[in-house]
C-alpha cells in the first residue's frame, strides 16, 4: 500500500508539472524503473526518494507520508522565508507569498497576511495614497475574519486610521467595513494612532492621556513636535506655534504627507491669529492642493 501511495503521488506531481517520465527520471534512474514506481511495481530506494523528491520540488517527507495533501509540507518548506520577510520589513513581497496559498492559507498564514496589509496600510497613508489606504484597511479586516488567531490589535488600529481618514475626507470611509470607531485603543504602537489620540485627548481636554503622550513620544519625531506646536496653540501661544511648525516645514522637512497636511491646517489657524493674513491665505491654498492630491493618488 505504501509503494502505491508513493507511485501514485509521483505520477501526479510529475503530471501537474507538465514533465514526461524521461525528464523526470534524468541520469540517475531509467524511465522504465520510473514507470515501475509510478504503477507500484517497484518500491523506490531511499536515495531515489531523494532524488525524485528534489526533481519535484517537494518535501521528501510529502513522498513518504500517508495521504496526498501537500499544504503542510508546502508551508513547512516556505514559512522560514515568509517570517524572514515579514521581520525585514517587506509586507508587499510578504504578502505576495501569501497569497499564493490561495485557500489553503491557514489561520497562521492569514494572521501574518493582515498584518503585512494593515503595514501597507500605514505606508500608502504616510505617502499619500489616502484611497490605496483604504483598500489595504479593507483586505486587513477581511483576513482577520479568516483567523482563529486574536487579531484585536490589527481591527482597532484600522479603527483609527480609518477615523483618522473620516477626518480628512467623508468619501473615505467605507459602510461596507465600518470598524467599531468606539473602541479607543490606548496601547497603540502606531505613530499615527498615538498622535491622532492625543490631538483627541487635547481637544476634549484629558490632560491625563496629553501628557502621557508628551512622556512617552520620541521628542525628534516630526509627529511629536507638530503636537507640541498644536498644544501651544491650544494656549493661546500662536507665534510659538507657527515659528515651531515653520522649522519643521522649512528645515527638517516633512516625509509623511498626511501629517503635512495638518502643518498647512495649523499654520493656516496660526497665521490668521498673528495678523499674518497673507500666509493664513497661502497656508490655506497648501492645505485644499495637499488633500486634493491624496485624494486623487
């Protein structure tokens, strides 16, 4: 029984790879003793197992284990790469590994895929791509279904973000997929989930979670000093504020767009305050440019 199974499995294999017996039997065993394999006649030694196995592309194990599902030996072979990648820091090519599991990606596999979306996510939000965004937002959420494993932390950032996104345009939020926006998640990692919290927590006036922000961000990190400047504002410190978001515009530069588009809001509230009429104008025309060209990417 065992003999037949192997024989059985090297047939299909090497039909589902469009090879003849001959290209599959190469210089190490003739096509007749392949074809005494394949109908049971011949029990393969272990070093032809090898041998096939590895002209195969398969597992050896695949060859000598009972039934004829390959997923676990297919996983088995590629889950190093795809945890390689997905440290690294490539959700995209990540991703595209995944998938080509196709329905046979387990809850394991779907779990890494949300993640590697939700990532994705975060980068096409930072360059601008608002709608891109969303639709890596939409495919996080539809992969968190298909796990057994806790997803909280992936549904609650998209919570945000997708709030976050409701700020900038109504056309960006999706009924389809509208994540529970009541669910604040304090513990969030993301750059983009602290500020936005914070900006939250400034203008209802919990002092408690600002200043925990204030501890705990990286005081060089642009999302940090562009809070700093609104939380000035918010006293009244208007001058303080524009010259801060003026050196972080000009000096430092800006990579996120997103949070670009907050500096022209401020700078635009911040000049109109100071009697600066003509910036509050020009920072104005920077804000509608900044949100049309997200729109649009």
């Amino acid at each position: 029984m065992m003999h037949n199974n192997i024989g059985d499995k090297i047939r299909k294999l090497r039909k589902q790879r469009k090879m003849t017996q001959a290209e599959l039997a190469g210089d190490q065993i003739t096509r007749n003793m392949l074809s005494f394999i394949e109908t049971g006649a011949a029990l393969p030694s272990l070093p032809t197992i090898w041998y096939l196995a590895e002209r195969l592309d398969v597992p050896a194990g695949f060859l000598l284990a009972e039934g004829d599902d390959d997923r676990i030996w297919r996983k088995m072979n590629e889950i190093a790469d795809i945890k390689r990648l997905f440290k690294q820091g490539d959700p995209r090519i990540c991703l595209a590994v995944c998938r080509s599991f196709g329905e046979d990606a387990d809850d394991e596999i779907c779990l890494i895929m949300a993640q590697c979306a939700l990532q994705i996510a975060s980068e096409e939000l930072h360059q601008g791509h608002l709608h891109a965004c969303c639709d890596a937002l939409d495919e996080a959420l539809a992969l968190c279904e298909q796990t057994a494993y806790d997803t909280a932390h992936i549904r609650q950032t998209a919570a945000l973000y997708f709030r976050f996104l409701r700020g900038l345009s109504s056309t960006l939020y999706p009924a389809s997929t509208s994540p529970n926006l009541d669910d604040a998640f304090l513990g969030a990692s993301d750059a983009v989930c602290r500020y936005m919290l914070a900006r939250e927590a400034l203008d209802s006036g919990d002092r408690r979670r600002v200043d925990a922000y204030l501890q705990s961000a990286d005081r060089e990190d642009a999302f940090f000093r562009s809070f700093s400047a609104h939380c000035d504002m918010t006293g009244g410190y208007y001058a303080q504020a524009r010259q801060q978001l003026l050196q972080l515009l000009n000096a430092d530069g800006v990579s996120s767009q997103v949070l670009l588009y907050h500096i022209f809001c401020d700078l635009e509230i911040a000049c109109r305050e100071t009697g600066d009429f003509r910036g509050a104008y020009e920072y104005s025309r920077n804000k509608i440019s900044q949100l049309e060209r997200m729109l649009e990417g």
